[in-house]
C-alpha cells in the first residue's frame, strides 16, 4: 500500500469516527447560515465527505449535478423540523455534510 492511499483510509477512518446521529433542530443555525448539504441516501456518507476533504472537485461536481449533493433546501429543512428527524452527520469545515437514511 503506497502513501497515498495509507492517507486515504486514515481520513476515511477518522471521517467514520467523527459521523454520529444529530437532531436536525440542534443543526438549524448552521442551515441558516448555509453550511449544511444533504447527501442522497444512495451515497456513502464518509466517501463523500472524504471526496469533500480531498477536494475532489470531479466527484463532487458530479453528485451536484445529479441531486445527489445539495445544500438542504427550505422545503427539506421545514419537512425535517416538521418530522422532529434525527440524521447522520459528518463536519468536514466550513461543511456539515447530512444524510437521512432510508428506513
């Protein structure tokens, strides 16, 4: 295994560390002030937090155009009060990279 993809596992070991369940109210003020993207449920949390540490620009832009990485919308940030959810998250700075998981 080279160096590079030593550095690779090791962030992706401590992404996986720092990823926890958080009530979306206690993450309002960071939606507010734009520092909150929601990640589909068909993408792995930690690789795109991994991508967004590494500034993988190609990956991220590529899940942009799709849908898949966004900043949460009104509409999914009034749907997620209103449903008191509770969702995964991941702080890769100035980021809070937040996923609710399919059921």
């Amino acid at each position: 295994m080279n160096q590079q993809d030593k550095q690779a596992d090791l962030l992706r070991a401590k992404l996986n560390q720092e990823t926890s369940q958080i009530a979306w109210k206690e993450l309002q003020r960071y939606y507010a002030a734009g520092m909150v993207i929601a990640v589909s449920d068909d993408l792995d949390l930690v690789d795109v937090a991994a991508s967004v540490a590494n500034d993988d620009t190609a990956a991220v832009s590529k899940w942009m155009s799709e849908a898949r990485v966004s900043k949460v919308s009104d509409v999914q940030a009034t749907a997620w009060q209103n449903a008191d959810a509770t969702l995964w998250a991941v702080v890769v700075k100035p980021w809070i990279l937040v996923q609710m998981r399919a059921s």
